[in-house]
C-alpha cells in the first residue's frame, strides 16, 4: 500500500454541473421553432416582394424543375408533384436558411449579454481578482 493512500472508499464529489431542464426544453423548442418561424418569414418576405427579393435570380421563382426519373416510381411521383405544386420553394429554402442564422445570431447575442448579467461570476472561490496596477507608459 502506498504512502499516500487511503482504505477509506472515495466518496462520490459534489454533483456534476448539469444544464437544467427548462434551459433544454428552451433549447429543444427553438431548435423546432427557428426553422418554421424563418420559412414563414421568407415565404411573407417573397411574396409581398419585400427590398432583397427582387435580386433573385428568375430561376428560382417558380415551381422547381424535378427531373423526369422521378416520375418513375409512384411514391417519388407522389413526392415529386407535391415538390411541384410549391411555388417558389427554391427561394424560399434560400431565404428560410438566410434568415435562420439572422434569427440564431440574434438569439446567440442576446442570450451572451443575459448570461452575462445573470450567470455566475469570472471567478470561484479560490481565484483572487487580477490586480489593479496603473502602469506608466516607458519612455526612454
């Protein structure tokens, strides 16, 4: 046996920092609600024909262009004519992504500077503050 060791069991140590079931429930519903709320947004921006939609190129307006090998099989002609029946679902899949990371930039943001005036502090228990020294500039 070692000189520094003990045949007292080890006890289990302070609970592990786990993130609360509210914060993940939020966490889950934005994960659902950002891409809806963006997809309707950009289908509203499209349609009302709102600054930045009229930069899109003509192509993409429109039903999509599906290639015939599709059709072959009745579940894709299924899938293929509901594809179809979508208007301008490649810009509004471009603009839904677009305004998906406008929207969780935003939210990352805020949630810094809440996390930042609520969370807990820079330092522990054990950690003292960095000093406050005023240094003078050095000149020769």
């Amino acid at each position: 046996m070692g000189k520094y060791r003990s045949n007292s069991r080890n006890q289990a140590g302070p609970p592990r920092n786990q993130i609360p079931a509210l914060v993940r429930g939020i966490g889950c519903l934005t994960m659902v609600i950002i891409p809806i709320l963006s997809y309707g947004i950009a289908v509203y921006w499209i349609q009302e024909g709102l600054p930045g939609s009229a930069l899109i190129p003509p192509n993409l307006l429109g039903p999509p262009n599906i290639p015939p090998i599709f059709f072959s099989s009745p579940v894709l002609a299924r899938i293929a004519g509901f594809l179809q029946a979508q208007n301008n679902l490649s810009a509004n899949l471009i603009f839904a992504v677009a305004f998906a990371m406008i929207i969780g930039g935003v939210m990352a943001v805020v949630y810094g500077y809440v996390y930042s005036m609520f969370g807990p502090s820079k330092y522990g228990p054990t950690d003292v503050p960095p000093p406050r020294v005023k240094t003078k500039k050095y000149t020769r």
